[in-house]
C-alpha cells in the first residue's frame, strides 16, 4: 500500500483503522484526563459521516453552518430546526451502517430555543429523537438557565462562546472576541457560569490562544473545542468543506487545507486527525489570534 508525505506526518490513504470504543461522555473525561486530545468535524451527511468515523474522528457535529455549505446561505440565522433534523438523520445513518463509534452534536439553531426553556426542550427532543448524543447552543448570559434545564432533563449539552455565528450582526461581523480586558472577563464569566449549570463541551471560536488555554484548565469537567482559538484547548473543529479545500468564501485564518497535502478525503481527515491528537494542528504562530 502506497504511502503519502505530508507536514503533518506520513498517512497511508486507505489506511484500516483499530477498532475503537464508542465515543461517549465518560469516554471524553477519560481522554481528558490522559491528555489525548479530541477531534471534531462537522458532518451533514451519511458518506462522510461513515469516512470521517473510519478515518478516526471522534466527534461529529451536524452544524447550523450546513446553511452556507449546503444550502448557500449567507449566515446561519437561516436554518431550520427541521433542517438539523434531517441531516442529523442522515449522519446518524452513515454510522449506523459503518458501525461508527462517533460521538453526535446536533445543532439548536437561531429562534429554536431563545423563546423559553420550554421551547429548548422540544428542539432538543427533536434532534435526540433524530439520533443525536448531545445539542448545541450558542451565547452566555441568559442561557445557562437553559443548559441547566436540558442537563436536568437528561440532555447533554455542547456550549459555544467567542464569535457566535447565529449572533454575529450583533457582533459587527466576524471578528474575534475577548480581546480585551472587559470582554475576556464576561467571557470567562459565561464559561464558567456554562460549566457550573451542566455543560459538559465548550466551543470557544476565535478567542485569543491565551484566554483559550487558561479557560481550559479552569474547566476540567467542561471539554474546551477550539476553532480559531489556539492549541491550548481539549480539542478541535472545524468545518469539514474548509479542512477539504472547497469553501465557497474566503478561507479563515485558522483553517488548513489538509486535502491539499494527502491527496484523498480520507486521507485529509486522517491527516487532521493526527496532527490535532499529536499537537501539531493547530500551529499557534499561523493559526491563532
């Protein structure tokens, strides 16, 4: 079997992966504690849900950005819950018929949960019933009253601070967030007001290295997944379309190109996988704020 050189290590393209445990939350305290880092891709679809499971991913998150990558949306606002829904679905599919051991988020998207804790509820049933293992919501302040309610009612629950996509007209665009003083401090206020309510992941996007890292020892029973905020998180996401190559928009500073380099999708996210589990991805002098 032919081999491929790539920065982050030599990967054989149709490599055969061991055979794993189901990814599950003691499973995640357990990696936490051995210090091996976790590794998420987004996944809106049956194929490459099954390729990134084979390929050694351990988290899978159907993210409300199938809006701009799917469906060529300018943001996120606009997706559905029954959108989520259906590609929750049709992920939980792809691994049920490769016999997959990821881990499953499922994005609440905008207006899904902002009305009560009542409504969160119903989205959540609907996206646990679909098959997935854990919801996502975005933004602090008013929402660990909400995590705290679906976490009482057996729901686990994804957090996600820094650059809030469903938010970012309030934001004033995509910038990054907790750069200063004041800001670091409300978002270190949310994270741990976050974890403290039963949030057992957090999503920090585009969040200074520093803050990133010091919020990561903070919480050890709450998984920081960096995107744009440094290596010093529990672990990474990214946009499977932007780790492949094909975004249709200008690309993120903290996002590589791995399709580039091992030359096939399986070998890209084994590539990915590798090079976050052995601290090479991301890289702080190129890819963090």
């Amino acid at each position: 079997m032919s081999t491929t050189s790539t920065p982050y290590g030599t990967i054989p393209p149709a490599s055969p992966m061991p055979q794993r445990r189901p990814v599950s939350l003691p499973r995640l305290q357990q990696m936490r504690e051995a210090g091996e880092k976790i590794t998420m891709l987004t996944a809106y679809d049956a194929t490459f849900a099954a390729v990134a499971d084979a390929a050694g991913v351990d988290v899978l998150l159907v993210g409300d950005s199938l809006g701009m990558v799917c469906q060529g949306l300018p943001s996120t606002v606009g997706v559905t819950l029954d959108a989520v829904r259906y590609h929750t679905e049709s992920v939980v599919r792809g691994l049920q018929r490769a016999q997959g051991t990821c881990w499953v988020v499922a994005d609440l998207p905008f207006g899904s949960y902002h009305e009560s804790r009542e409504q969160a509820l119903r989205s959540a049933t609907v996206l646990m019933q679909a098959g997935a293992h854990m919801v996502k919501l975005e933004g602090g302040g008013w929402t660990p009253d909400v995590v705290r309610f679906l976490v009482e009612r057996g729901v686990p629950v994804c957090a996600h601070l820094g650059l809030t996509p469903q938010t970012v007209h309030a934001l004033g665009g995509y910038r990054v967030q907790g750069r200063t003083d004041e800001s670091a401090a409300i978002l270190r206020r949310d994270a741990h007001a976050l974890a403290d309510a039963g949030a057992t992941m957090l999503v920090l996007e585009m969040v200074p290295a520093a803050l990133s890292r010091s919020l990561t020892g903070e919480l050890p029973g709450c998984h920081t997944i960096g995107i744009g905020a440094g290596s010093g998180t529990a672990g990474q996401v990214l946009v499977m379309h932007d780790m492949l190559g094909i975004n249709l928009g200008k690309m993120a500073r903290f996002v590589h190109d791995f399709m580039s380099e091992a030359g096939s999708v399986r070998g890209a996210i084994e590539t990915y996988v590798k090079a976050v589990k052995s601290g090479r991805f991301p890289d702080d002098t190129k890819h963090a704020w």
